[in-house]
C-alpha cells in the first residue's frame, strides 16, 4: 500500500526503467589498501631499474676522471752518452753579395737617359744615368762670366801694381835727401804688395766647385756588378740626397755564406778552412770555398760565432738570399752526446728533446743533428751531458707538465 506521499511522486527511475536498480556496494578498506600497495610497487620497480643504474655509471665515471687525473704521466727516461767525433759539420747557410750598395743621385735635375736594365752586368766607373742639371749649368755659366771679367781687370791691377813698384823705387831714392816723407814712402809701399790674383784665384775654385758637382750628373757603377733594382724613369725629378734612389748594385762575384758555428765548435773554425756548400737548387754540385772572415766572439744570445765563406760565381747561379748547407771540416775531435732516435722531437719547432728537471717538470731543449746512425743520434750541440731525456717522445708531453719516472 502506497502513501500519499509515494503516490504523488513515486520514485520516477523505477517508473522509467521498469524494474529495480540494486543498491551499490561499498568498497572495503583491504581492497583498497591492495591497490595502493601496488602502486607503490610499480613506482618503487621502476625507479631501482631506471634511475639507480644510470646514477651508479654517473658516479663511476666521475670516480675515473678523479684518478686519471690524479695520476702522472709515467716516463722512461736516459742520460746522454758522450763520445768523440772528427766528422765534418753542416751548418745552415745564407748566401749574400760581396758588395751591395744603394745609388743616389748628388745633383738636382731630371733624368735625361738611363743606361743600365734591371739584371745588367756593370763595370766599376760604367755610366748608369745622366741627369739634365739646368739650374746649375746657369750658374756655371755665370761663374765664368764672373772669372773672364777678373781676368780682364787683372791686366789693369798688375800695371798699377808696377807703376806702384817704380814709386817705391823712386822714393826709397829721394828719402836720404829729404825730398818724401817717411808716410808716402810706407803708403808706396803697401800699394806695392796689393795684387788681384787672389780674387781671380777665388773665382776659379767657385767654377770648379761647380763643375764638380756637374760631374755628379753622370751616375756610375762604384764597382762591378749586376743592377738588382732600377727605380727610375726618364723625365723623373731626382734631387740631391738620399730621398730618390736610383739604382741597387750588388757584387756577386765571389759570393758570401754567412753560417752561425755553436760555441763548441768555434774555437775549430778558422781563417782559410775549406769548406763544401750544397744547395737544394744544385743537387749534384757542390760549390767549393774557404773560410775569409770569423768575427772571433759569439753572439750572447744564440751562443753561436759567425763565419764567412766566399764562394767563386763567375756565372752568377748563386744568387743573393739563397739558403744553403755549408760543410766544415773540423781539425780536432770535439764532444758530442750519443741518445735513443726514439727521444727525437721533430716539428715545426724544430729538433728538439724534453728534459725531466730535478722537480720532475718537461722542458723542451733544441738540438743540432751531428749524425743518425738508425738505432741513435749523435747531438753535436744543445746536450752537456747531465740532463735526463725522456726515452721516448710522447705527444701527451708539454711545456712544463709534470710526470713520473720510472727508472
């Protein structure tokens, strides 16, 4: 039986589905305390597989650089050897001219002609150009004006000086009887040594002043040579002085090796030592010399003596500024030192070999090659004998780095 109430309103889901809907039940608490703890699960799976391991190689990684970089690079190293050799040395060369001089010109004017191209082979005295000069051929022609009018005049002067000497004659005469007085007679007497020739005499040194410097309009070769540098052109105003250079000469016959001698080797090389120069240019000759010039004291600061060898070069195939390999016969037996090939440095630094220092710190020292035997080197200098080289060159070494030794 309905109330009142349920049949005014009834309950409108069972009316419109027809049948009953049951009550939902209630999840219970172990249920839910289940899932929960798988969740937890999942999340604690994923993170000991995903997040641990990639900590674990991070923490690894650092550990290693921590002792790769605490740890010194380990070095063999050797003490050089020293022996005897009387081998000829080879020293790097430079090959320059005998002479070599700029041209300037000592007359202002324009350039009338040149008579020497680039490249010419010169005669001491040769005429190179000649300069136009029309300033001072005026005042050339103004000085002899000026001389032809003293010597017009010099006639004239040494009659009054004659007629000045016959006075004096005259009254050295009459000066015992009283007749001139002791004034006309010293007046006379200076009229007498009065004479024109020093003015002539100045005239003529100003004229050849000026032809002097008339001279210098022809330019010409102060020795034999060949002309390396023409920089004039005809028409072109040149003055006096060295603002306007005109021609480079140089002398290349004989031709001058300038070779730097390492201190232990100075005292071997002297004046008239025979010496061979190679060329890269000649591979198959071999230009003979000897030694002219020693300059006799080192240079403090490659500790090296300088040497001049003077080369014949007739044909002029050695030409100014060419390197070359000069070889010095030594007359006594010098020092070298004796190391592993396998310690050699060689590039673009040059040879060189790194030195462990008492503080087990790298230098690099540079080194000049006396022989390669295949197995050693034989250092003919940069080497006294007490240092430690590394036995063997390593591209991990630099400057200053610290290593180990292990010997």
């Amino acid at each position: 039986m309905t109330t009142p109430d349920e049949h005014r309103h009834g309950p409108a889901s069972n009316d419109d589905l027809g049948f009953v809907l049951p009550v939902p039940a209630k999840p219970g608490g172990a249920r839910i305390a289940a899932l929960m703890t798988l969740a937890v699960a999942l999340i604690a799976g994923a993170f000991l597989f995903g997040y641990l391991p990639r900590r674990e190689q991070r923490s690894s990684l650092a550990r290693s650089t921590r002792v790769a970089s605490a740890e010194l690079l380990r070095v063999d190293f050797v003490l050089p050897k020293q022996t005897k050799s009387s081998r000829p040395i080879t020293l790097t060369a430079s090959l320059q001219p005998l002479a070599e001089t700029v041209l300037y010109s000592r007359a202002n004017g324009y350039v009338q002609r040149f008579e020497a191209e680039l490249g010419d082979r010169v005669r001491e005295g040769q005429v190179l150009a000649t300069i136009e000069t029309p300033e001072l051929d005026q005042q050339i022609e103004q000085a002899r004006a000026q001389l032809l009018q003293v010597q017009a005049t010099l006639g004239q002067a040494e009659a009054q000086r004659d007629y000045a000497k016959t006075s004096l004659a005259r009254l050295e005469r009459l000066r015992p009887a009283g007749v001139a007085s002791l004034q006309e007679l010293d007046q006379k007497a200076a009229e007498a040594k009065v004479s024109d020739a020093n003015v002539v005499e100045v005239g003529r040194a100003d004229l050849r002043r000026l032809a002097q410097l008339k001279s210098f309009a022809r330019v010409t070769a102060p020795f034999a040579g060949i002309v390396t540098q023409r920089n004039i052109e005809r028409g072109a105003l040149v003055t006096a002085g060295n603002a306007t250079p005109l021609f480079k000469l140089s002398a290349t016959d004989p031709m001058r090796a300038f070779v730097q001698v390492p201190q232990d080797l100075a005292v071997s090389v002297h004046v008239g030592t025979t010496a061979q120069v190679r060329l890269h240019e000649y591979p198959d000759r071999v230009f003979e010399g000897r030694v002219a010039h020693v300059a006799g004291a080192l240079d403090p600061a490659t500790r090296t003596m300088t040497a001049v060898i003077l080369l014949a070069n007739p044909k002029n195939e050695l030409l100014a500024g060419m390197y070359s390999e000069a070889l010095l016969p030594l007359s006594v037996s010098r020092s070298i030192y004796e190391i592993p090939v396998t310690a050699l440095f060689n590039d673009a630094q040059g040879l060189r070999v790194a030195i462990v220092d008492s503080q087990n710190t790298i230098h690099f020292r540079p080194i000049v090659l006396e022989r390669d035997t295949g197995a050693t080197l034989q250092i003919a200098s940069g080497l006294r004998g007490d240092e430690r080289v590394v036995k063997l060159a390593n591209a991990a070494l630099s400057e200053g780095s610290r290593v180990q030794t292990r010997n």
